[in-house]
C-alpha cells in the first residue's frame, strides 16, 4: 500500500506545470529516499544494560535518564542510523 502510495506521487511530481525539472529531480530523489516505518523498528534497541529495580521510583527515572544520555552520546561522530525510530 505504501509503495502505491509512493507510486502515485511519482506520477504527480512528474506531471506538475510548475515545477521546473531541476526541482522534480530533486523532488523525484527524496520520493525514491523515503524510508518506511509501519509497525515496528526493523532492530530493536537493546535495554540489556539498563538497571530498573524495586527501589524508589524516581532511583529508576534518573537510572533510565542516564542511560538514554550515554545511548545519546555514543551517537556522535557516527553517521546517522535511519532506521531508528524517534
């Protein structure tokens, strides 16, 4: 369904009046980059290093908060990994 979905505005960037054809080809190039995300990531994120325990709450809020910032941190100076989810 998507990839019609995709096909249909293919068939409409190629016909608009107004766009001149160095914009359609850029236009064409992001249609054909597009990533598809339905359902579920195609890799899951691995928790196996994340700690939650029978403690108080906010000992596992600020044990998940410091764990989403080193994932965070170990992302810089790598490409961009598309596949992720936000």
């Amino acid at each position: 369904m998507v990839n019609d979905l995709k096909s249909a505005l293919h068939d409409k960037i190629q016909n608009l009046d107004w766009m001149g054809p160095e914009t359609r080809a850029a236009a064409l190039k992001k249609l054909d980059g597009l990533g598809i995300k339905i359902g579920y990531p195609d890799k899951w994120r691995d928790y196996s290093n994340l700690q939650v325990k029978a403690q108080p709450h906010v000992l596992n809020v600020l044990a998940t908060s410091a764990f989403e910032t080193r994932r965070q941190l170990a992302k810089i100076g790598k490409p961009v990994d598309r596949t992720e989810w936000g």
